[in-house]
C-alpha cells in the first residue's frame, strides 16, 4: 500500500513518545531491517525535526539489530550544498557512534537510472521548454545493498517545485547535475508565481514521472513531517506522513498548505525577514526571504533581510562566480545572459537561481550583512545595509512574527509562504488568514 501511515492535523501535536511509536510502526512494516540507509536533509533544513527522527531511528536500530553485518549509514541530501561539516552533524544529529556519514557529490560518484524524455517535458511546460533530463542518483542508495533506504524531510511550500520534499530529496538532493539544473530552470521559466504552493507544477510532475519510471523499483520509503509554530512560538510537528508513491506526499501537502501558508489581506510595504546564522550563510539558501514573500510585498514596497552569517552568494564556488558575475538583474537580462553565455547554458540551477533572486524592479531587496561587503551586495543587484544598524533598529530578540507598529516581521522565511488571500482561492481554509 502507498501510505504507511498519515498521521496530521491543524492543531495537533505529534511528542516525542508517538514519533517513537511511529517510526517503530514503520520499521516492524519493513521487518526490522539490519541494513538502514537514511536519507535526510541538511542543516539548512533543521526546523525539520529530521534530525530527532534520525536519532530515534538509530537508537532503535541500535537496540533491536543483531545482525553482526548490520549498518546504519547518513547520506544528507546536500545537493549542490556544501557538505556537512562534523560541527553542524553534531547540532543536528546529536552522538550516533555506529552510524557512517556519507557526503554526496551532484557530479561525482552517480547511478544512471534513465532519462525523462524532452516530449514529456514539453508537455509539461505547456511547452516553454523541450529536453531531456537524465535521471541519476547516488550510486550508494543503488548499490549499497540495503534492508530499507528510508528519505526523511519537511513538506513545505517551495519555490523550483511547487512543495519540497517528496521524490525532490533524492532526485535533487542526492541527484546529479544535470537534473539539479534543467528541474531548476523548467521550475523559473513556468514562474515561481505559478510554482509556490502547488502539488500540480511542471516539475513536480516531472519528479512523478522520474519516480514511477525509474525509483519505484528501489522500494524508497518517504518519511515527511509537516512543522508549525505554536501559540508560544515555538516549532512543533503537525503532522508525521510516511509511503512509498506520491499519495502520502500530497496528503503531507494538504495539511501544509493549512499550516505553512500565511495569506494576507493586502500587500505588505514593508517586510523584515531574519536569517539564522547556522542555516543560511549564501543568497543560494537566504534568497528564501525574498521567493517565499514576493507574492505578499506591495509594489514600490521594501524587504529587509538581516543576514548576519552570510559569507558567499553560491554554496558551490562555481555558482557563486556565476551569481557574482551576472547577477540578479530580472528574468529578461537572465535569459539573454543563458542565450550568449555556454557557462549559464552548462549551469541552469545557477541561472534560475538568478531569475527567482530578482523582484523585477517590483520592491527594493536590502541585505544587512557583516561578512559580505557594502560593494559585494551591491555589485549582484542588491541594495546594502550595516549589520549593527539593522539589528539595532529591527530587533531579532525582541520581535515576534508578524505585524509590528510599521513593518512585517518574519523569523525564518523557509518555514512557509506569504502571499495574499486572493492569490490561492482555490485552496480554500488556511491556518493563518
């Protein structure tokens, strides 16, 4: 059966004590395996709570296995993200002494699968767009002779694919470069507009495809959590989803869209958004501030992102080139740079990136930052403000999301979407209208 379980509500709470129960539940399914492959997100992503999953994972492999051939091994779904450093697996991941972590290499060390043909794309872009996409993965979920490879992350609203998680963890995050480019750029050229949000997307539908086609066969299990914020403020799960096919993903999806969606009833001027210092440290990753509130900012209006670890533009150094480069100057001159340029022609990721970095002139983007410079910001298209300032006048400590007496304030723009009421009429009843 697809879904294993689906366990979710607005208001509920899942504790400790049923995550227990329910990944106990998913390991009994699957006969207690001996050899786990787990496949969670990075840190970049550590409102998740896959993390603790993980943790609860091993400890009960820890308890239960006999097996003298057993292994628990860790392949995070970085992507083109840089990889983990044992600092930030300890934060996220606590002491797992027996577990093995893997780093994964979107160029390197891939499994061809088969490809998703251009016709099929074609259609799916309505026909904006027509090529093949190869279809590659880390050789080790493969190889790697496993009882159960298990992927563990948040659904949530996303700006290339519509709503994260899902297939997008393995064909992305653990995927090669050809699919973490033309995923990318079929998602900018259909409009992140007409991606946030949505579970029907061109390259949502393309995942599908890649998933029936070529996954299906591998026996991938989906452990999706769905994370909210609680009358104190604090994150809590909302929802544990866990299948092997797409129903138990959009089920996770519907509940999102009621907890993570924030629709407004006018457009906001302007907008203050913080940026955690262990997650976001690249516009590749803090440019979440602006993707996740451009449907909500007013024209003519102002966002504010206060960046105090952000050290590069790209969390690849060839991307990070690129964006220093050609920088975010709005869809036109981005798809007149791909047209001249090979080296945006042979990095698409990197050329949507730069499209969905872009307000289109619609609001100013201002970054506050310490790490990256007045002329650094400014030479990509952005305008620059002082850390110190910033702080000073937009409080992090003393603010709590939402309204404040003349701005918006958001904590972590990753944790939902900020739109207007308007914009989604057809998904009916949301947490926070």
């Amino acid at each position: 059966m697809p879904v294993h379980f689906a366990h979710g509500d607005r208001t509920k709470v899942i504790d400790n004590d049923q995550k227990e129960l329910l990944i106990q539940e998913l390991l009994d399914r699957h006969h207690q395996p001996e050899k786990i492959l787990v496949i969670p997100p990075d840190i970049t992503r550590l409102p998740s709570n896959a993390g603790q999953l993980t943790q609860i994972l091993y400890q009960n492999w820890h308890q239960r296995s006999r097996s003298s051939e057993r292994k628990f091994d860790i392949l995070p779904a970085i992507g083109t993200h840089s990889p983990m450093t044992p600092e930030q697996i300890e934060t996220m991941f606590g002491s797992m002494e027996e577990a093995t972590f893997y780093d994964h290499d979107w160029r390197n060390g891939l499994q061809k699968m088969g490809q998703v043909p251009a016709e099929v794309v074609h259609e799916f872009s309505k026909g904006k767009l027509k090529y093949d996409i190869l279809v590659e993965i880390n050789q080790r979920i493969v190889q790697g002779d496993y009882d159960l490879v298990l992927s563990i992350g948040q659904v949530v609203p996303h700006e290339v694919v519509g709503m994260a998680n899902g297939f997008k963890n393995v064909l992305v995050g653990t995927g090669g470069s050809e699919m973490i480019n033309k995923s990318h750029f079929l998602g900018a050229v259909d409009g992140i507009e007409q991606m946030l949000g949505r579970t029907d997307t061109s390259v949502r539908n393309m995942f599908n495809y890649a998933h029936q086609n070529y996954l299906k066969q591998i026996g991938i299990v989906y452990l999706m959590t769905v994370m909210g914020l609680n009358n104190s403020g604090q994150t809590v799960m909302r929802g544990l989803y866990a299948g092997d096919d797409k129903d138990s993903f959009e089920e996770a999806a519907n509940l999102s869209r009621q907890i993570n969606f924030n629709l407004l009833d006018k457009p906001l001027e302007r907008t203050v958004v913080y940026l955690d210092p262990i997650e976001f440290k690249s516009t590749w990753l803090g440019n979440k501030a602006i993707y996740r509130t451009r449907m909500a900012m007013a024209d003519k209006g102002e966002l504010v992102i206060i960046a105090p670890g952000l050290k590069e533009f790209g969390e690849d150094a060839e991307i990070d080139r690129l964006i220093r480069k050609y920088g975010y100057l709005g869809t036109e001159t981005t798809l007149d740079q791909v047209k001249r340029n090979e080296e945006l022609q042979s990095n698409l990721s990197a050329a949507a990136h730069l499209i969905h970095g872009t307000s289109e002139s619609r609001f100013t983007i201002t970054y506050a930052t310490q790490h990256l410079s007045r002329s650094e910001v400014e030479s990509v298209g952005y305008q620059w403000a002082n850390l110190a300032e910033s702080v000073s006048k937009y409080d992090p400590g003393n603010l709590t999301d939402g309204y404040q007496t003349n701005f918006f304030y958001i904590s972590n723009p990753a944790q939902g979407l900020w739109a207007l009421k308007s914009q989604f009429e057809d998904f009916g009843h949301c947490e926070n209208q």
